[in-house]
C-alpha cells in the first residue's frame, strides 16, 4: 500500500476490515476506491481495489438470489393505504401505542420482550384504513433479526417509539438503522440515472459535482455504471455518491412518538428532523401517518346529496379530477366534462375542470 495514502482512505480500510458482513465489506471498498491516491503510483492499488468490488459484488448478487428462492423473509401482506411499521426499543411502550391507536390488542407487560412477532393492528384515518404492524426490538431481534430489515426496507413509513423522552434512544436506534443502510433522517440524492448507448461516464449540470470529476467517474464505473448519463439535480458531495452506488441503501420516512410511561415528558420538536410528538397527540399523530404515505381520501358526492365519508378515495398526491373518474369508473372517466368540489376551492362547490388538483379531505361531485 502506498505510504501517503490519506486518513480517509485509512479510515475506509479499517471499515473494510472490520466489516462483518459482504454488503459492508463491498461499501468500504467502494469507499476506498473514492479516498485512493490518483496519482499513477497507485494504479495497482486501484485496480485491486476495482478487482475486489466486481468479486464481492457478485458474490452479493448469488446469495441474493439464493435467498430470494428460499423466501427467509416475514411475509405480510400490504393491506390498505399502506404499510406502517411500530418499532423502538424493549419496554419502549409499543404494544401501548398499537392498542391506542388501532382495533389491535397485543399483548401489554412490564417485562422485557413482550412483543415476540409482529403485530398487526388497522388505523382508521377518515375512512382510509392504515395497516400498522408492531415489530419485535430490532436490537435483539435473534433469529428474526434479517426478516425484521426486509420488512422494514420495503415499509412505507416508521414510527419511532421511545420512552419518557429519553431522546438518546432515539439516536441509539437512527445510529443503528445507517448502519444497516437504512436512511430515516436522509433524502435519496436527487440524480436521474440514464442508461447510454455510449460508452464511458458523463455528467448533466456538472457544476453541481463537488467531487474531483475523475475519481467520481472511477468510482461510478467500478460500481457497474460504465455507459451511463447522470443528471445531477443537486450539489453532489462524496457521500451523496456513495449513497447513489449503496446497494443497500433504503430511505424511508419516519416520526418519532414519545410514551410517557414514568409521565416524564420534555417537550421538543424535532431531533435531526425527524418530528417528535407526544402519545397523547392522536390527531397530530394520526395525520402526520397518512401524510407520510404521499397519499390523499378524497370524498365523492352525487347531485342533491351529501358525500360519502364511509368509503373515500385513497389516491396519490397530485391526482387530478380527471384521474379520481378513472378510479371510480370507466363510464365516469370518458364522460367526465368538469367537477364540483368543496374544501381546497376558494369556493365552496366551486366548478374546476377536469385537470383540478384534488387536495387531501376534498368533496368532489363529477359532472357529465
């Protein structure tokens, strides 16, 4: 190894070393690669670092595959507008927070490890149904401990639990979710990726790239992008790229719910923004859950009668009048000339036409 190798790139080395699993040691590679001397007495080093990351990187791909085909995953199914998971630590007050908040009824106790397999409960939000799954401690999860990270990876949203404002909890649990990759205080960088009939790396907006351009387009290509354009909508640092090219890397909207077992409360707002509310805040809570899901309950109305607030509809942020129609009917959606809608109009029952917006609790009435 050459000797004036910076800290960086020794700290890289270490990770790499220490790392316990393949998906760990392939992200310290990588991150050596990006700290590796560039000038041409380190090109050996380079290449077998380049070396190491195809190896590894097909060795992950296999026992992907492997696993894939065995199925050791807790399979359950997405019900609803979506799928929350409920995790904290032991005693953190879980269980207390499913049963508060949904028509479940898990088992509540003083000792530790009451919750042994996850819980299932239903939220009612203004006739949207919300699925809620309470999971085991993640921190001693046992043999349950990689289905608990497939579910958590493939959940729409977290709910953080921690107890009697113990905010270091809190951080103990973000600490240990970055370092299975699991993101809840990080965006995804905003970089559109387009695969290229060239070959060879190149950058769209390349005053956004804070990074020396040729050790990014080494570091791009050793991770498998060798004929590829990437549209830089941000300023990209060196970690923004290490995240791009992580495997395993999963961002997932989270809040954070405080239990007062011990009625010790601190009022805070947020912690390294992830917003904190108290139990006892159910409306808060509530639309803050369904807002976390990118999702609106949109209620129908017909001519001379009132809504149906019973069975709304559950569509995507930015759905149109038109789009709503075509939920409902095939009918509706091609004889559909505008709408009626109460709530977001400056109006109420204002006519919009059929390229409306619809905002989350509107009242629309279709018009043909």
């Amino acid at each position: 190894m050459p000797a004036n190798v910076s800290y960086e790139f020794a700290a890289a080395k270490k990770k790499y070393e220490d790392a316990q699993t393949n998906e760990e040691k392939l992200i310290g590679l990588q991150e050596m690669l990006s700290t590796a001397p560039s000038h041409k007495g380190a090109e050996n080093l380079r290449k077998d670092i380049s070396r190491k990351i195809a190896s590894l990187k097909s060795k992950i791909e296999k026992q992907a595959l492997s696993t894939k085909k065995k199925g050791h995953t807790i399979n359950i199914k997405k019900e609803g507008a979506g799928q929350v998971l409920v995790v904290g630590l032991a005693n953190s007050g879980k269980s207390t927070f499913l049963s508060k908040y949904t028509n479940a009824k898990p088992t509540i106790a003083q000792y530790p490890y009451t919750t042994t397999k996850p819980e299932i409960g239903t939220l009612n939000y203004g006739g949207a149904y919300i699925q809620l799954v309470e999971l085991p401690s993640f921190l001693d999860g046992g043999e349950l401990y990689s289905q608990i990270f497939s579910m958590i990876r493939v959940a729409d949203a977290l709910i953080i639990i921690i107890r009697d404002s113990d905010f270091s909890q809190l951080n103990k649990i973000i600490s240990f979710f970055d370092k299975q990759d699991v993101y809840v205080t990080k965006k995804k960088p905003s970089v559109k990726i387009i695969k290229s009939d060239f070959v060879g790396v190149s950058f769209v907006n390349e005053q956004n790239l804070l990074v020396n351009k040729d050790k990014a387009i080494d570091l791009l290509k050793n991770s498998g992008y060798r004929s590829h354009t990437f549209i830089l909508n941000q300023k990209i640092t060196m970690e923004d790229l290490l995240l791009l090219i992580n495997p395993r890397a999963t961002y997932i909207k989270s809040i954070c719910v405080n239990m007062p077992i011990n009625n010790v409360l601190k009022k805070k707002n947020s912690s390294r923004g992830i917003k904190i509310y108290d139990f006892l805040e159910q409306d808060n809570i509530t639309d803050n859950i369904f807002n976390m899901l990118d999702k609106i309950v949109v209620y129908t109305k017909k001519p001379g009668q009132k809504a149906d607030t019973n069975e709304p509809l559950v569509l995507d942020n930015n759905t149109t009048v038109l789009d709503a129609a075509k939920d409902i009917h095939k009918t509706i959606y091609k004889n559909i000339k505008s709408a009626k809608v109460w709530g977001s109009t400056k109006y109420p029952g204002q006519n919009v036409s059929k390229n409306y917006v619809l905002k989350n609790k509107d009242i629309v009435e279709f018009l043909m």
